[in-house]
C-alpha cells in the first residue's frame, strides 16, 4: 500500500512539474525538493 501511494505521490509531482515547466526553475526545483522530502518522510514513517 505504501509503494502505491509513493508512486501516485510521484506520479502527481511529474504531472504537475511537466505543466508548469514553463514557469521559474527556481520554483519547480523548490516544490521538487519539498514534494520528495514529504514522500521521504513518509515512507520512513510507514515503510516499517
């Protein structure tokens, strides 16, 4: 179950990075960056 919302986690942040590739690099590389330390996070609180 973990490994499946690790990839729709994923999934979603490609989506939205690839829609939004337009705007400041600076921004998609910060919501990047925060979006893999959530699912980070997450999978070491409930990958156990």
């Amino acid at each position: 179950m973990t490994n499946l919302v690790i990839t729709i986690g994923l999934i979603t942040v490609a989506a939205v990075l690839f829609r939004t590739r337009l705007t400041s690099s600076l921004t998609s590389s910060l919501f990047l960056a925060t979006a893999v330390y959530g699912l980070s996070c997450f999978s070491v609180h409930f990958g156990h």
